[in-house]
C-alpha cells in the first residue's frame, strides 16, 4: 500500500473520530463537505457524458436534506418528494430544453449524493433524544462506561458525550474499515479469479475475505454491546455492511468506467476523490440504520 495512501487515511481518521464523537451540528457539518464534494464529483462525471444536470440546485436541496435529518429525523424522507420536484421545476425553466438523461441524472445526484448519506446523520442521532436506544448493555460496557466518565480529553480539555450513536457510527465505520482492509490484504496473496469486469483488480477470494471480516468485527461488537442472539444479530448486520460496500464500491467503479476516468477526483493524496474512499459507505448507511431501529428491536422482543 503506497505510503501516500497510509498517511492520508492517518490524517482523517482522527478528525473522522472528532465529528463522532461531537455529534450534533458538528457531525452534519462534517457530512455537509462530504456531500458538497462528492456530488460535486459526481456531476463532473455526468457531464463527461455530455449530460447537463441541475447541479447547483441538487446540491442545494441536499444540503436542506441533511439539516432536517438533523432536526427533525422524521420528516427527513417528506423532504425527498419535494427535493424531486425542485429539481424538475428548476429543469424546466432553463434556456435549454432538458433531456432525460438530464432529469435521471440528476435525480440520482440527489439520491445518491444526498438522500443516502443522510442516513449517517440519522444514525449519529439514535440516543440523543430521537429514537430509543435499542443496546440495553450499552451502559454496563466497561470501555463506554469510562468513556462516560471523562470529563477531560487529555491536555485539551475537551469533553465528548458518548451515545448509543456515535458508537452505532463508529461500529459501522469499524466492519467497513475490515471489509477494506480483509478483502485488500487477502485478494492481493490469494485473489486469482476476478470478480467482475467493472473492477478488474477485484477478486472473488478478496471479496469472500471481506464479507467474513466484516462478519466477525460485527459479531464481536453485538456480543460486546451485549445484543440479544448477537452472534445472529452480528453476523445479519456483518453481512449487509458487507454486501452493501462491494455493492457501492462496483457501482462508483461502474459510473467511473462510463465517464471513461481513473479517479472521480484528486482531493486525497493516494485515495483520489471523495466517492472513491467514500463508495462504500453510501448504501451501507440506510442499512445500518433500518437494522438498528427494525431489525433489531424484533430481535429483542423476540428474545
């Protein structure tokens, strides 16, 4: 792995730990750059495609998504219809006459570019007053529970609460960082039979060696949460974060190999763009969230 690569990620991380474990309008904040600078990487793959989307606006209402999600969590999806029809409204009036591929894509901008990540900022807010917290064992964690306890980060003298959310957050971001770092180091020493042609570096023995890294990091976290059937729970959550990272990272693969580029941008040295280190957590976020507050509820009663 190239050192450019090593020390970047060594350079977020900490800040990505920050916005957890700050929570709030400092975590959507976060979110908000995030989203800025992946649609706007996404709209410059759309238009290598000679396509003319609604970008400015797109982005816009994107913004308004992750502020509501942030303030009202249950009007968060009332904001998508409308979101949709801005955007068509805004297609209309232009100088040019829109095409479909203009409207798709930029539709899709929203989606995936806004609606989607929108599911972190909804997961950082479960305990926070919100929705219920569904961990009963979260409080009786030893290394949460002294997590608690500080009132002083060090030299700082900063304090950072810590909910069911940002450890909901950090576990996810946790099976994802496994899933990467399984399926890289195992499809390098094992892989030989490739996965897909959009990816030609991917093999099916890496990607088996993600889901199973996954899985097991999950696991370890439901047992240490104390989850009901955790090792079912854990291996169910495991498996969708898993399934839902290849998943979105063939996909920003796929959207790349159309617009015919390498990197969807050059913003982290040795990453490229945000969507490239950013592909796998897009449609892992929704899952997470509906595991977290439907899933395993039933568990629990069911237990």
């Amino acid at each position: 792995m190239p050192w450019t690569r090593i020390i970047s990620a060594l350079l977020v991380i900490p800040l990505v730990l920050a916005a957890i474990a700050l929570g709030g309008w400092a975590f959507t904040a976060a979110f908000a750059l995030l989203v800025v600078f992946g649609e706007m990487e996404y709209f410059a793959l759309v238009r290598a495609k000679e396509i003319v989307p609604a970008s400015k606006i797109t982005i816009f209402v994107s913004l308004a998504l992750l502020i509501v999600s942030q303030v009202r969590v249950d009007l968060a999806d009332a904001v998508i219809p409308i979101a949709g029809t801005f955007i068509c409204f805004y297609l209309l009036f232009q100088s040019r006459i829109a095409t479909i591929s203009d409207i798709s894509a930029s539709i899709l901008g929203l989606f995936y570019g806004g609606y989607l990540p929108s599911f972190w900022v909804r997961i950082r807010g479960l305990g926070d007053g919100t929705i219920f917290e569904v961990s009963d064992r979260l409080h009786q964690f030893d290394f949460f529970n002294q997590l608690r306890n500080i009132d002083q980060l060090l030299w700082l003298k900063i304090t950072f609460p810590v909910s069911s959310g940002a450890v909901y957050v950090v576990m996810a971001f946790c099976c994802i960082w496994a899933s990467d770092v399984g399926a890289y180091i195992f499809g390098k020493v094992f892989g030989r039979t490739r996965l897909s042609d959009i990816s030609p570096k991917k093999t099916v023995e890496g990607a088996i060696a993600g889901l199973l890294c996954c899985c097991i990091t999950a696991i370890i976290w439901a047992f240490s949460l104390g989850w009901y059937e955790w090792w079912l729970s854990g291996a169910i959550l495991g498996l969708l974060i898993g399934v839902a990272g290849l998943l979105g990272d063939l996909t920003e693969s796929m959207m790349k190999r159309d617009a015919g580029v390498k990197d969807s941008g050059q913003i982290m040295p040795g990453h490229g763009g945000i969507l490239d280190r950013a592909d796998s957590y897009v449609f892992t976020a929704p899952l997470v969230y509906y595991f977290l507050t439907l899933i395993l509820p039933l568990v629990h009663k069911a237990s």
